[in-house]
C-alpha cells in the first residue's frame, strides 16, 4: 500500500491536520477522517454535485479532488456557512422557500450558492440556473431552489446595506 | 480505488524522471476525467504526478507574438484572462461550457486534450486557433499540431514518459475572429451531439475571407480539421453561397456514428447548422462586433 502522507489543510478557518492514503479522495477524509458529514456523496463521478465544497474560495466536486492535493489549502464546508446558531441567508431562504425535500442535494447547493453570491451578488435567474448546472437535485424540481437562492441574494445586499 | 503513489513535483526535470520511472505513471492535472477512470478501473496508475505546480505547465502568457498556455492552466483561468477573452474567443467558448462550474474551476485545456475524446469541447477550438502542442520526455521536446494529437477515441500520440507542456497559440490576426458551439439536447452539463470551432480573418473591407480554419468535433473517432471547408471560403466575399459550400465539404468529411446521442444522419445535418452559425459568429467577431455566446440559445 501506497505510504500514508500528513495533509494540513485550513478547514472551515481552522488549521486541520490529517494523515490520507494517496487514493483518498477529499470528499472520503471530510466525512470518514474528520467526522465531516455535512458534505454529501452523490453520483461519485462528479456530475450531481452533491459533495460540493469551497477549495480557496472556488467550488470543485470534492469526490473528484484527491486529499493529498488539497495541502495547504482553505476548504469551506456547510459546517461553515452558519454563523454559531444562527443560519446564513442562503441556509435561512432554502428553509423558508422549502428547497429541499430529501435534503442529499443540499448542502452542495448552499455551498454553490455561497460561491456564486460572493462572485455575484445580484445574479439573474438564467445566471442562477446556470450556475447551479452542476448541482443535481431529484425532489423538488429546481423552481424553489431557484427562487430560494434569488431571495438568498436579496437578504444578503439587504443585511450588508445594514 | 486502487491503490498508487502520489508525487507532486516542483521542476519539470524532476516531473520528467518520475514519469519515465514508474511503470504506469499518470500525470495528473484537474484530475476530472483521471479520478473518475481510476475509480472506474478503466485506467490503472502505479503513480499520479501532481504536474499543478510545475511553472511551465501554469504559464498563461499572451504577447504579440501569440499565446503559451500551460497544459494544466483551469479553464476558469482560461475564461478569466482578458487576453484570452478578446484574441482567442473561441477557447473561452469552449472553457464555459465543459462540465459545469466545479469542473471549469478543476480541468484544464490540456487534460481535456490528453483525455482526447471525440466530442471533447475545447480541442476544435485548439484545431481552428493554430494551436501547437508542446511535448517533453527526458529525452527532449517535440512540437505536434493539435489537429495531429489525437489518433482515436482516448488515444493520442504521447509515448509512456512523455508529458504535454504547453500549448503554444499564433498571434490573432487583424480583422480575425473565432467561435465555437456545440449542439446538446439540454442547456448545459452535457456531453456534445456535434461541436464546430471555426476562425476567420477578413480582407480590409470586411467583406471577404482571407484565411480560415474549421474544426469538428463528435463526427468521428478524433477531433477534424476540416480544410476543404476552409478553403471553400477563403478568397470568397462571405455570404450564403460561401456558407453552402463549406457546409457541404465540412459534411463530406463527418464520419459520425450512431449512438444514443443520436444518428449518423442527425449529426451529418448537425454539421451543417452549427458550421453556418459559428461563421457568422466568428465573422461578426472578425468585424469587431459583440456576439456573446449563450449557451442553450
């Protein structure tokens, strides 16, 4: 077997430390190594979009990066989008707008839509839906995932006019 | 997943020696494609090469003498150039629309090469822009054209220990544009039915064509560099009777296949809408107007 190796990794702002064999990928260490759950395993292939996390400010399918090649990097899991108790804009639309039904889907979407609110902060429903390309969701349609994210983006201007 | 070795290596030398090592040794970039086939089982590595911090495969330099784009550069660098964005627009085209955002800020150009697959989005952009690849072992370089890499589907002519550099683009020339699209059933995350990368350069009144080059994509088992289509404009005013005659030699050469994507025939007409499309795309572009590709539009 391949030599473990030692992979620091900023997690959520934390500095985390942790020991991966080569063939592991992030998305196995987040949930097996770290106790991580949040982030979700889909399809495994990297098309549904559920294991999505935040790698220096940039979404990527975490079952598609391998842990090794996440040294040194930030990573921003759902576990670090609430604020202590308090859930984010993003977190608080989808529960308000029922975006979620079975909720696998979930988490890979908030973390997208994080991304693309700090990218773009007023972005139009096409630029919504294409965004959000990459994240399959096979409960509720899409329509109140859409809206749930344009509301997302209307609190979040709101609370930084505050 | 199996189990290899991982080196991440920070001179290319040092990349060299590891891939002429081990025995199966993979490089390994964005790792979209490559992950996926070692889980699969279709590829078995010995060793993955983290080739994402070597500088000459992260080079993204444009000049007036042209553009060194390093083999494993993402596409989200690619669409984020300004360079690239106004002088090669049909490799942004492209970058937008592999996979989706998590892919765009993974993938690189050269893996989507390497990968070589049939209906791979960026390689007839590559093919229509000039683009040179730039390949080294320990033993040395050599430099391929991209119409020239692939020679079947997943298969192209890099040798066991040789690595893809950079690809290595001619200056735009003045009054040229490029474009590339592909038609798909949905409006994004899709794999392409038919793609066709075009780029035109225009006499001084914009009017008539003095060069071209024409790509295809998914209408046989490499990426086409279609030149009698490409020659059917040049030295022709651009206009309808132009488009109908490289249509009809861009068709001649696709050799498509039938499969759930759809038929021979379906892709064989597929030729000829999105190779009219993306003239006037590219041509509009060549005369300095805006045209904004929307994909699904």
């Amino acid at each position: 077997m391949a030599k473990k190796r030692v992979v620091s990794i900023k997690l959520n702002g934390d500095p985390v430390e942790f020991l991966c064999e080569p063939r592991q990928t992030l998305l196995e260490v987040l949930r097996d190594t770290l106790d991580m759950t949040g982030t979700k395993e889909g399809c495994s292939n990297g098309n549904c979009g559920a294991c999505t996390v935040l790698m220096d400010g940039r979404p990527v399918t975490s079952c598609l990066v391998l842990a090794v090649e996440a040294e040194g990097a930030e990573v921003r899991t759902v576990e670090g989008v609430a604020c202590g108790s308090h859930l984010a804009p993003v977190q608080q639309a989808f529960l308000e707008g029922a975006a979620l039904q079975c909720g696998i889907c979930t988490p890979g979407f908030i973390m997208q839509t994080e991304a693309l609110l700090a990218e773009n902060p007023s972005p139009t429903e096409e630029q919504v839906r294409f965004y959000l390309a990459g994240n399959l969701c096979r409960c509720t349609g899409y329509d109140k995932i859409v809206r749930a994210v344009m509301c997302a983006a209307d609190k979040r201007r709101a609370a930084m006019d505050d | 997943m199996r189990d290899f070795d991982y080196a991440v290596p920070s001179t290319l030398t040092d990349a060299l020696a590891l891939m002429a090592g081990a025995s199966v040794a993979r490089p390994l970039a964005g790792g979209t494609d490559l992950i996926d086939h070692v889980r699969t089982g279709r590829l078995a590595p010995d060793l993955l090469v983290d080739i994402k911090k070597l500088p000459e495969l992260n080079r993204l330099e444009a000049s007036p003498s042209g553009l060194r784009l390093g083999a494993s550069v993402p596409c989200w660098k690619v669409i984020a150039s300004t360079e690239i964005s106004r002088d090669y627009t049909a490799l942004v085209d492209s970058c937008r629309i592999i996979g989706g955002i998590q892919i765009q800020n993974r993938a690189s150009v050269g893996g989507n090469l390497c990968n070589s697959g049939p209906a791979a989005d960026s390689i007839p952009s590559l093919i229509a822009l000039g683009a040179q690849c730039v390949i080294a072992s320990k033993d040395g370089t050599r430099e391929v054209p991209v119409e020239a890499f692939c020679t079947g589907p997943g298969k192209n002519v890099l040798q066991p220990g040789e690595l893809l550099v950079e690809l290595k683009f001619p200056a735009r020339a003045v009054r040229s544009g490029s474009h590339y699209r592909r038609f798909i059933p949905r409006n994004e995350m899709d794999i392409a039915v038919v793609g066709v990368g075009a780029s035109v350069t225009l006499d001084e009144s914009g009017q008539r064509i003095t060069d071209a080059r024409i790509a295809l994509g998914a209408v046989g088992p490499t990426p086409l560099l279609a030149t009698d289509a490409a020659q059917a404009l040049i030295g022709q005013a651009f206009d309808e009777v132009a488009i109908a005659k490289s249509v009809a030699a861009a068709k001649a050469i696709a050799t498509p296949i039938s499969d759930m994507r759809g038929t021979a025939e379906y892709r064989v007409h597929l030729v000829g809408v999105l190779l009219a499309r993306v003239l006037k795309a590219a041509v509009a572009r060549a005369r300095g107007e805006t045209f904004t590709y929307q994909p699904g539009h």
